[in-house]
C-alpha cells in the first residue's frame, strides 16, 4: 500500500503541476490541443493529459542521470514554496469579501457513507494535502536522538502546514466563492479573477518549479523502496539492478515512472486524491492497530523513547477515524482499492512469500 501511495501521489503532484502550466500559458494564449488537453472523457474531447505524461518523462530521466542534485534543489526551493504562500496571503488579504464566507457549511456534515458533499466528503479529499508527513521517519538513521526527535519533527510538520492551509483557505474562499473553485490551479485562479496577474504568474512559476522537484524526490524514494523489497526477496530481482552510471535503481525507477505517467494522464486529479486517500488511510489503521499490539506484546517502551500517549485510546480512534474518511469515497474509489490489494496480495504470496530473505 506504501508503494501505491507514493506512486499515486507522483502522478497528483504531476497532474498539479500540469495545471498550473496550462494556467500560465493560458495568460499568453497558448494551449494544447483538445484531445491532449485532458484526462480520458471522450465526451468532452479529451482523451490523454499529455503534460504530466511530458514531465513525467523528464522526471524519470532526470532521476536516472543525477537524482541526488535535484534532491539539493529542492531543498533550497522551500524558501520560494513560503514566500509564494506569503504573497498569496498578504496580497489577497486585502481583497476578502465577509459575504463569501456566509451560509457557513451549506451542505452540513455530510452523510456516514457514499457522501459526495458536506464536511465529510470534503475532509476525506482534502487528506490528500497532509500526505507525506511520514516521510520524515525514512530519515531515521541521519537523525540524532531519532526516539524523540523524530515524532516531534512529524508533529511540528504536521502543526505548520495546518496552520499555512487555514489561512491559505480562509484568503483564497474570502476571494473568490466557493462554487467557482473547481479549478486545479485555484490560488492562482483567484489571484487572475481580481487582476493582479503578476501575483498568479508568481504563483504558478513557483508551483512548476518546485512540483517538478517534488515529483523527482518522490520518484527518487520509490524507486528506493522497490530497491529495498526487490533486494529483500518480496519483489522480482530485475528491480534491484543499479544504473552503472549513477548508481540508481534503474528498472524500479523506469516502472515509478511509467506506472505515474498513465496514471497522471489517464485519470483526473480528484480520482487519484481519492484513490491515494484510501490507500494511505487503511496502512495507518494498520500502523494504529500495530501501535496496540506492540503495546501488548513490548510492555511500555524504555526510557528516553517515544511513547505514544493515551495507548489504545488514541489508536482506536485514529481507526475510526480513518474508517469514517474511508467510507465517503465512491464505490468505483473502493474497487479500485480493491483490485491494488488483490493485486499486491497475489505478487506477495505467488513471489514474495516464497522468496522473501526476512524468513531466513
């Protein structure tokens, strides 16, 4: 499921990172073909989305020839990512409108299940945008003090970016109404709707800098991780073979890519936020029902380690939570889920089981 994860989340970021493209070469009077402008919707005219598949394709070679400097890059380009939020913010301030936000909640808290409106529906989709968070722990073995300081990085993380997205949204619903925010490239949509277009090109030039290098980073950890379990047993060896040139997984990284780029060029944006929503939402009921077993069959951690609070409390209510987020997904997000697991469970004990070294 970790792997479907960060496979999907390459392909949203990619499909984000085309439509705030299409949204700056709009300002010139460009735009591609319709056929190729589009995810598959024969009765719109769209068929392919050719510009995730474009960058995609660039990704992977980029990661193939020299991952580690684009990985530098994009360290320094956090810098630009909050002055781009910063300017959204200081800027739109000014143009809120009060009577944007009335009517709070117009269509309540939803419904337990299937719900495709109100409170539920809209957090089990916005889930998408906390993603990632957990990366923080594959750095475990470069962190000192990794007990402590590892759970307090995830919490800082996670503390930052609510606070960035409540004011990011508070500005950008006082902008522009609600209902005229079904757009891809939505703060610089706004910023264009009040005529300050430096600001959304701004905005848009910042997001397919950094997108790129996002793309690139995860690209460059999946292949890691398909590395890691080809290495272990649990996948076929041909995905731990090394380009001899860089060193990367060569093989693990040409399926990330081709895998991310159908996917980002076939599948609209809000199918693939569901769709990684799911996944990512059953392997942390998982990792909370481990947190409860671990608990019973450790005893208490030792001193100086991270103990989880409030043990099975929090746990059971963490997999009630992610149950309710899950159940407002469509049933075709479910079949979806399901065919990835059926999928994942026949690899593992057709191969996995059998050749697997952690046995040993």
């Amino acid at each position: 499921m970790t792997i479907m994860e960060f496979m999907t989340a390459v392909s949203g970021v990619a499909s984000g990172w085309a439509a705030y493209f299409k949204g700056l070469l709009s300002n010139y009077s460009i735009s591609m073909p319709q056929a190729l402008n589009g995810t598959f919707n024969p009765e719109q005219g769209t068929y392919i989305d050719l510009l995730p598949i474009l960058v995609l394709t660039l990704v992977t070679g980029l990661v193939l020839l020299n991952s580690k400097a684009a990985l530098r890059f994009n360290s320094l380009l956090v810098i630009l990512k909050f002055s781009a939020l910063a300017l959204f913010i200081l800027v739109g301030i000014w143009y809120i409108k009060p009577e944007n936000w009335s009517n709070f909640a117009p269509f309540g808290f939803g419904q337990i299940y299937g719900g495709s409106t109100g409170i539920m529906a809209g957090a089990s989709l916005m889930f998408f945008g906390f993603l990632g968070f957990e990366s923080i722990s594959m750095a475990v073995d470069e962190i000192q003090n990794p007990q402590k300081n590892v759970p307090r990085g995830i919490v800082l993380s996670l503390t930052i970016v609510t606070i960035l997205y409540a004011l990011v949204t508070l500005v950008l619903t006082g902008i522009v109404h609600y209902s005229q925010l079904n757009v891809d490239d939505a703060v610089a949509f706004s910023l264009r709707s009040i005529g300050i277009g430096w600001a959304a090109n701004y905005v848009s030039l910042v997001a397919i800098l950094t997108l790129i290098t996002v793309c690139i980073s995860m690209t460059y950890a999946l292949s890691r991780m398909i590395y890691s379990l080809a290495r272990d047993g649990l996948l076929p060896r041909s995905f731990k073979q090394l380009s001899k040139t860089s060193r990367v997984p060569k093989n693990a990284t040409i399926l990330t890519g081709v895998a991310s780029a159908i996917a980002a060029g076939v599948f609209p944006l809000a199918s693939i936020a569901a769709f990684l929503n799911i996944c990512t939402l059953a392997y942390l009921i998982l990792l909370a029902y481990g947190i409860i077993k671990l608990r019973k069959d450790k005893g208490m951690p030792k001193e100086g380690e991270f103990k989880t609070p409030l043990v099975p409390l929090l746990p059971i209510l963490s997999i009630l939570i992610c149950l309710s987020f899950m159940l407002q997904y469509s049933v075709e997000t479910w079949i979806a889920f399901g065919i990835a697991l059926v999928v994942g469970l026949v690899i593992y004990f057709t191969y996995g089981y059998r050749h697997s070294t952690l046995s040993e």
